[in-house]
C-alpha cells in the first residue's frame, strides 16, 4: 500500500471531522448529573449510512433529525439504562415530544429519537433522564440545515 496515499487518507479525515465539529464550541457534549454522564448529540439522519438506518428502523430524510443519548456511570464508564422522555420546542413555540427507543450492542446502551425540521430551524431540547425514583433534566439547543 502506497504509504503518500494513506497520510493524504488520514488528512482527509481529519479535516473533514474539523470542519463538522467547527461551530461546536464544547467537543465533547455531555453533563455531568452526579454520578451519570450524560453524553447527547443531534444531527441530520443522512448522517448515517442506510444499511446503519435499516437496520435500527430510522428514517433517513434531508428534513429528519436524528438525536442520541447514552448514560454512563462516570466512575467506571458502564452503560446505564434509564428511561428517557422529552421534547424540541422550535423558536415559534412549536413542540414535539420525543419518542426514545433503547438500543443495545454488546455493554453499550444509547437512546435514539427522531425530529423533523426543515431548514435553519433552532431547537431547544428538554430531556428527562430517570432511573428508580431519580430523574435528571438536560436541555440543550441544536440549529439543523437541510443539505
């Protein structure tokens, strides 16, 4: 394998997930709750490659977002299972709830859910995280484009 061809690769890549997380200002997402960490991202649902999407029952639209949670216990990093509610309030007022299905791949735990948005439209999420009588609020703001 030609050695100029798999740095040019790396380089790429790397520059690609620079420009992506450009207007991130905080890299990682998460909030710590005690002893959960709360990890949380929402992008565009062509994000994922459509074999990813088929396989989980997601829809994968241009005008379709996609919003992952996991929990984590912040002492060893295992994966906690809570149940999850919440909702995305547009700027008009306009609320949805969401609907969070639990996946599960090996020790790995995360929750996704489902958003329509149609461009430049801001969202601000509110999410309760609840395991046994202790539940947990995140809230976060996410713009999506329609590429």
């Amino acid at each position: 394998m030609n050695k100029s061809w798999l740095l040019k690769a790396v380089i790429a890549t790397t520059l690609l997930c620079s420009l992506l997380y450009a207007n991130n200002s905080n890299a990682e997402q998460k909030f710590v709750k005690g002893n959960w960490d709360i990890h949380y991202i929402a992008f565009p649902s062509t994000f994922i490659k459509p074999e990813t999407a088929k396989a989980y029952r997601v829809e994968r639209s241009r005008y379709m977002a996609l919003i992952n949670i996991s929990v984590l216990d912040n002492a060893d990093q295992s994966a906690q299972r809570v149940s999850l509610s919440g909702s995305a309030k547009n700027l008009l007022g306009q609320t949805t709830q969401l609907e969070f299905k639990r996946v599960v791949e090996g020790p790995a735990i995360y929750y996704l859910a489902q958003l329509k948005y149609t461009n430049e439209e801001i969202f601000n999420f509110s999410i309760d995280v609840q395991h046994g009588n202790r539940t947990e609020n995140i809230k976060f703001q996410k713009k999506f484009y329609v590429d």
